[in-house]
C-alpha cells in the first residue's frame, strides 16, 4: 500500500478525525449519563429523607421516636430494596439504623457516623469493602419545638455501574466497527472519485513524441478533474503544434539544403581535380570538400530521422528473414572493417522471421555494424547475432572495441551525442547514427538497448517482435 497516496491519506486524515470525533461523543455521553443517573439517584434519596422528616420526625413529640423508627422501616423496607437508613440524634446517637439487607450487598456498620454538618441538604459518596460505593443523601432536621435530627438514606451505586460498564462495553466494541466502516466507505468514496486520475496518468503515461495526436479522456463530471483533463489536452495541443513545427522545419531545411550541398560538392570535386590549379588550391579544394562531405552526411542523417518522425519506417512492411538480411549486410561491410583488419562472424544459422521496412531495418544493422567498426581498433572482432528468443527476434552486435563510459551510456541514443569528440574515430561522426536506429525500432515496436565497458567492448542489443507467418 503506498502511504503517500491521496486516497491513502485522505482516508487515514478522514479516519483520524473520525475516531477523535467518535471517542470524543463517546466520552462525553458516558460523564454526562454517570452524572445525570447518580443525580436523579441523589434527588429520589433526598426527596426520600424529606418524607422521612416531614411525615414522622414533624410529629416526633407526640408519637415518640420508637414509632418513627418503627414506621421507617415499615415504609421502606431497607433490608428487601437494599436501602440504608439511619436517623441519628443531634449528639450522634441512634434512633434508627437499618439492619444489612437480605441479599448481603453491604455492610450497614462500614458507614461511621459522620461528623456534624452546618449544611440542610448534602449528600456524600462511601467506599465500601468489595468495590462497592454508597450513595447517601442526608437532612438535617430541624423545626421549632422539636429535637435535631440527621436523616440519611443510602443506595448502592451498583446499578449504575452496571448500567454505565455495560455502555461503556457496547461503546468499546461498537467505536472501532464504527472507525472501521466508515474507513472503508471513505476509502471506496476516495477510489471512485480518484478513478479519472487513474485514467488521466494512464492515458498521460501512453503519450510521447509519435503519438502526441491523443488526448486525455475527459469526463462529463463538471468537477476539478475535468477542467484539469481539458486543460491538459490544450497544453498537449500545444505541444504538438509545436512539435510538428520543429518536425517540418527540420523537415524543410535538411530537404532543401540536399540540392545545393550536392551542387557544392560536385564543383569542388571538379576544383580538386582540375589540373589546371596549382596544387595549393586543389589542397584546399580538397579539404573544402571533406567539410562539405561531412555536412552532407549530417543533412542527409537528418533528413532521414524527419522522414522517420513523420512515420516512413511505418510504412512498405514484408515479411522477411532478419538472419539473412544480417548475413549480406555483414558481408557487404566487410570491405570495410578488412580496411582496419577487423573480422566479422556472422552467427545466425536458423531463419528468423520478421515483419518490418526491410530497407530501415537493414540501416540499422549497417550503423551497429558501422559504429562497431569505427570504434573498434585494428585487428579487433565483431560478433552478429540473431536468433529467435521466448516469441521474439534479438539480433546482437558486439565488439571488443573502445567501451563507452557508464556515465555516457544513458545518453547515446539522444540526437546529436556523441560520447567525446576526440574520441571519434573520423570527423564525419555527428552523433545521429544511433539515434536514427532508435526511431526504427520504436516504429517496428522494437526495443534497443546497449551495454559496455570501457576498454573491454560494447554489445547493442535490438529485440523484436517475430513474425507468426
Ligand atoms: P556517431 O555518428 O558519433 O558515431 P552515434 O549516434 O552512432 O554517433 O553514436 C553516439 C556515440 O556513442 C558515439 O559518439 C560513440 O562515442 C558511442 N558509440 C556508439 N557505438 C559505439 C561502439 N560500438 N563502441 C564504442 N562507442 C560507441
């Protein structure tokens, strides 16, 4: 899972804040009912204490204490309702203490006699053996020709506990389902509403210099992700108005500039030859004609990558075998590399078939094989091989030449790099020929890639699709 990811985050904020939110209800309902429940717990004592007072301890004097604390227990029944009760005298002595209740709950002589209050009304928590706490409300008495009086009625807290452990419980449980479900429906809200990105980057992904024709799927939804997507295609618009600018302009100038470099070199041909000249202006002929050479090359080179841009290599495919199209282009440069004494080895025995332009395929073997013998020193080898591997055809080119840096490795495919100019084995170099085999092989959905070592030699590797028929 990618932590980094908008959804990822999103939901993590979303969740986060949620279950801060949820706990902090959460706690707040559990106070505020432990506080309500206790209250109304206190207020029925209190009102409780006040019957108590009003009805027996108003008329104290003329039914005697005996008959209070006898009635007392007759009304409340403390022993059956687990209730305390205890009216005590304003020296502290009894008049009345209920005895413990049936079921044993407490403990009536845990609770000492408390000190005297100035207080009517207050109410006082006890905590008892067994984890047990006491809610007690008291009343002092008092009314004119009567003695003083302390009224407490006393409770167990136990119910509430019970009650308020039981929510708590449910709130445990119930809080990180809740945390939970709401993540995962967040999650799936956060997929849907990011899917158009998904498609967006895909889309985005699939575009390059050939194809820059595509656009970016745009969906009807009126949000942020469709302006985002419409203002993407006019920047890709653009792009490629501009892109198709440059294309024709090299297009143009390496087309129009054929006609008179070939006038130029043939004129100074004829200035070389002419024996008319003395000799210091037919070296200079001479020389004017290699530079001239050379420029024609680079036109030439450039304005074959145009013709590939705008998609020749795309065009006239035939089935053919590539073993045999590197046999006769190895044979045919062979003149060449026997110049510098370097061998060629052809190793390609089975048919492999392919499907492509077989004129711009055989120019990519012709600039492997020709850069392989440029920088490639005397009496060096060339190995070509070309063999059908898991559905595809890989024609090899490696040689025990010079190397190329790693850090140059990277760019030799890049238009107009060449690795170091002092090492290029002839002036001619323009630093194109690669980039030329490059756009064959992205048109016939190729890929070429090269490995090296300085000193040691390079290998350049083209794989193909083969051909099923
Ligand atoms: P160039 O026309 O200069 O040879 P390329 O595009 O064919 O241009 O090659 C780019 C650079 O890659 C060259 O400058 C050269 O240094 C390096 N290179 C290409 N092929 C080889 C090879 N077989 N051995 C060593 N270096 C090579």
């Amino acid at each position: 899972m990618n932590t980094r990811s908008i959804s990822f985050r999103l939901v993590a904020w979303y969740a986060g804040l949620l279950t801060g939110i949820f706990v902090l209800l959460c706690a707040l309902l559990y106070l505020d009912l432990r506080l309500f429940l206790e209250n109304d717990l206190r207020q029925s004592q209190s009102r409780r204490t006040r019957q108590i007072a009003n009805t027996l301890l108003a008329h104290v004097k003329q039914t005697g204490e005996p008959y209070v604390a006898s009635q007392t227990k007759d009304w409340y029944e403390p022993e059956i309702n687990d209730r305390f009760i205890r009216i005590t005298r304003a020296d502290g002595t009894l008049v009345y203490v209920s005895d413990a209740p049936k079921d044993g709950s407490f403990d009536p002589a845990e609770v000492p006699i408390f000190p005297p209050s100035s207080q009517t009304e207050f109410s006082r928590k006890l905590q008892l053996s067994g984890n047990k706490t006491l809610l007690i409300a008291a009343l002092n008495f008092k009314s004119s020709g009567n003695p003083a009086y302390l009224v407490e009625f006393g409770e167990l807290l136990d119910p509430v506990e019970t009650m308020l452990n039981h929510l708590f419980l449910q709130l445990a449980l119930g809080l990180p389902l809740a945390v939970i479900i709401v993540a995962g429906g967040g999650y799936l809200l956060v997929r849907r509403a990011l899917t158009p990105v998904e498609q967006i980057t895909r889309a985005a992904e699939r575009i390059t210099q050939y194809n820059l024709s595509e656009r970016l799927p745009v969906s009807s939804t009126g949000d942020e992700l469709e302006r985002l997507s419409v203002s993407l295609n006019r920047m890709i618009t653009r792009l490629d108005d501009a892109f198709q600018n440059s294309k024709r302009f090299v297009a143009d100038a390496s087309h129009d500039l054929r006609t008179p470099l070939t006038i130029l070199r043939g004129e100074l041909e004829h200035f070389a030859e002419d024996a008319r000249l003395d000799s210091e202006l037919r070296d200079r002929a001479g020389s004017m004609l290699e530079e001239v050479v050379h420029l024609g090359k680079i036109v030439e080179q450039l304005f074959t990558l145009s013709r590939l841009d705008a998609g020749e290599a795309q065009t006239e495919w035939t089935g053919f075998d590539l073993s045999e199209l590197a046999k006769t282009t190895a044979e045919q440069m062979s003149l060449l590399a026997e110049d510098k004494g370097i061998s060629i080895s052809c190793d390609g025995s089975q048919p492999v078939p392919v499907k492509g332009n077989h004129v711009r395929l055989k120019q990519v073997v012709v600039n492997l094989l020709d850069n392989a013998i440029k920088y490639t020193p005397e009496k060096g080898t060339i190995q070509l091989r070309v063999h059908a591997v898991n559905g595809h055809a890989v024609l090899e080119v490696e040689d025990n030449g010079i190397g190329i840096p790693p850090d140059a490795l990277p760019h030799i495919f890049e238009r107009f790099y060449r690795v170091d100019q002092a090492r290029s084995a002839d002036s001619e170099s323009a630093g194109l020929g690669l980039s030329i085999v490059k756009s064959i092989c992205t048109a016939h959905g190729a890929e070429v890639e090269a490995q090296s070592a300085v000193g040691s030699g390079s290998c350049f590797r083209v794989k193909l699709p083969l051909s099923k028929n």
